[in-house]
C-alpha cells in the first residue's frame, strides 16, 4: 500500500459535517420562515418591533410598596404604547411627589429577577438575517435553530472569539498584502510583525488562522486560531482552486467551519 504524505490531504479526503447556528429570538418577534425551509444568506428570519430594551431602576420609586402593589403597578403599565417622557406612574407624598416617566416611545415588559421595569423601545426595527445557506429546523425555548453543511477544521485558540467571515484563498506574508480584499475575511497568516495587527483591525479582517510553531506575539482582540502543519495543509488544499468560502471561526471551540453550497 502507498502511503501518500500529508501535504496531499485534499477536500475529498475531509467528511462533510452537519453543523448548528443559534439565533436568540428577541421579545416582540415574528418568525419570517417556516420549520423546514432553506434559507439563503442574507435572507430575512425574524423582525422585532423592538429595538432595544433598557432596564428601569425603580427602587427609589416603589421602596414603601408591597409585593402585591408593585404587580398591581406592573399590569397597569403593560399592554399599551407609551410616548416619551409619558408619565407612566405617580405617587410619594404630598409634600414629596414621585413620578416615573418612560425614557422613549415604547412598551413595558414586564419586570426582572431583580424588580427593574424591563421597557422596550421602539426607535427602530430589528432585522435579523440569516448569515449562512442553511435550514430552519426547530424553534426551541426562544431560540432558532438553523443547521448547515460545512467541512471543519480544528486548531488551538491564541485569542478567543466567534466570527463569521470570508475565508480567503492566499495566505498572508507580508504587511504589504493586508488590503481591502481583506475585508470582513478570515485569513491565513504566515509572517507578522507589531505593525500587522493593527493593520488587520484597520481594514476590516473578521479573523486570523496562524501557523502552529511561529512565535507570534498576538496584539489584537480579534479571533485568532493556531492550525497545526496537518490541518494548515488540509486547508490549503480546500482552498486551493477556490477565490473565497463563507466560513466561521470559533477559536474557543478551536473550531473552522467553511460552509458548503
């Protein structure tokens, strides 16, 4: 039998995985796909009408309250649209009045674990698009479940994060190659300095694969993933007839997934 070297491992030699991304749904949401359905990039999943929701302290306000006034205040503060600087509740004393107003156009929610007024605005819409080819399979304690196909690859964090990105096809050597080809990408790096780093953060890279066995002495917050010389060839040779793949990189899970059509 032919023993064939590493430096010919290729994509046909690496299985292809069923991998999972978790999209939290927020309050107010409405699901834009149905269970089963193939999802492209970019396509549409969920629409809020909230756009964010802050935290009201009302501690000072409800301080001499029961538990039982504190709901009974709470239920008559849900269900309706307020303005902004809308006098939501009142009381105090005579001499000392106290009135709580709400900070924007929007809805209270309920209260917290920690008695805040959770209160949602509504300045904006929010969009959430799915970032990969995939299917919509289940909807599970207020979150969406969306799973892809994708060939992984594993290396060591050296800084941890999660990014979704373009892998590119060329590998990195010198400071003169970072350009605005580079942007929203996940790259391969064989040569740095302390310059590059910076350099990597100004033009818009999502991550950096780095080959095991350089000293690498990282300077940036950006995901950073050490491939051993196994899997930097395996990669390359997925890469090789390939311009850029959609792929995600969880250096904490010391995971590279590049997605398949």
């Amino acid at each position: 039998m032919v023993m064939m070297p590493e430096s010919c491992y290729n994509l046909r030699m690496r299985k292809m995985v069923k991998a999972k991304w978790v999209v939290k749904i927020p309050v107010e949401s409405k699901i834009m796909v149905s269970k089963g359905a193939e999802v492209e990039e970019g396509d549409i999943l969920l629409k809020s009408s909230i756009g964010k929701v802050v935290n009201i302290d009302v501690a000072k306000y409800f301080s001499k309250m029961s538990k039982e006034e504190i709901e009974e205040v709470e239920k008559s503060m849900v269900g309706r649209i307020w303005e902004t600087g809308e006098e939501m509740w009142k009381g105090g004393s005579f001499l000392k009045k106290k009135k709580l107003l709400a900070p924007g156009k929007g809805k209270v929610l309920g209260m917290d674990e920690f008695g805040n007024i959770l209160f949602g605005l509504l300045d904006e819409e929010i969009v959430i698009k799915s970032p990969v080819k995939a299917k919509f399979i289940k909807e599970e304690e207020e979150k969406l479940f969306l799973e892809f196909k994708a060939r992984e690859y594993k290396g060591e964090a050296k800084v941890m994060g999660k990014t979704w990105g373009k892998m590119k096809s060329r590998v990195i050597g010198r400071l003169f190659d970072l350009d605005k080809d580079c942007e929203g990408a996940i790259i391969r790096v064989e040569g740095v300095d302390s310059y590059f780093w910076r350099k990597a953060e100004a033009v818009g890279v999502k991550g950096i694969l780095v080959k095991q066995g350089l000293e690498i002495e990282v300077g940036t917050e950006l995901p950073v993933m050490e491939l051993n010389d196994f899997e930097w060839e395996a990669l390359g040779g997925e890469m090789e007839d390939k311009d850029e793949v959609r792929a995600l990189l969880n250096s904490k899970a010391g995971r590279l997934l590049l997605v398949l059509e």
